[in-house]
C-alpha cells in the first residue's frame, strides 16, 4: 500500500490538504510556519499553488525560475522530514510562459504562434531538455 492509500484510510478516507501560495521572498518563513504547524493540525499534505506571473507579472527570467525551482524542491524536503506530502497545483496560463522561457533558453529552434487572445503571442521551441 502506498503512503496515500494509508493516510486515507487511518483518516477515515480523506486527506487535508493546505493549499498555499509561498512567495519567493519569504518562503524561509513561510515554510517554517508550515513545517511546525502542519504535523501539529493534522495538514497531511501542502499543494503550493506557483504564480510565477503574479510573483514576477509575467515575465519571469530563467534565473528567477530556477531559483524558484530550488526553493520548491527544499519546501518539498522539509515537508516530508516531518510526514507532509508535497504537492504542486501551478496556474496553467504561469505554466505557458513558464515552459515558454525555458524552451527559448534551452533551444535555438523558436517558432511563434499566435494564442487565440488579440495581441498575445505564445513563444514555443523545441528541445529535448524542456
């Protein structure tokens, strides 16, 4: 049996799950909050909602995201040291640019579409590393 599948059935078939957005700029305090009050409510998993575009209004650098990317990865260790799950619930039109500026970093091979919004333009390439 699968570490879900236990935690549903010791709690009568349900899990808790926080959703919760952690800004890049506190996340140290935002997780130490998270990993001291979850245990202590019973919260049997933290899915972080990524708005890298409200974080950054849409523009995020490959940087900024890589960044992001290592902080999500230390939430995601912290959380399980004390017997969260980790989850991640990303904004689908984030995930567009996001995806998009990496593709642009990772290849030279960039097309451009259109996005079916007046004046929106969505950047796409393909590379074996996206």
């Amino acid at each position: 049996m699968n570490q879900y599948a236990e935690t549903v059935e010791k709690n009568n078939g349900y899990l808790y799950i926080l959703r919760r957005t952690v800004p890049p700029w506190r996340w140290r305090e935002n997780l130490d909050e998270l990993v001291r009050l979850c245990p202590k409510y019973g919260i049997d998993e933290v899915c972080i909602k990524i708005d890298t575009g409200t974080f950054t209004h849409y523009y995020p650098s490959f940087e900024w995201l890589e960044n992001y990317r290592k902080i999500l990865l230390q939430i995601k260790k912290e959380l399980n040291e004390v017997g969260v799950n980790y989850s991640l619930n990303p904004n689908a039109s984030h995930i567009l640019m996001t995806s998009s500026v990496i593709s642009l970093r990772n290849s030279s091979h960039c097309t451009r579409s259109g996005s079916g919004t007046p004046g929106a333009k969505i950047f796409s390439a393909s590379s074996s590393r996206v």
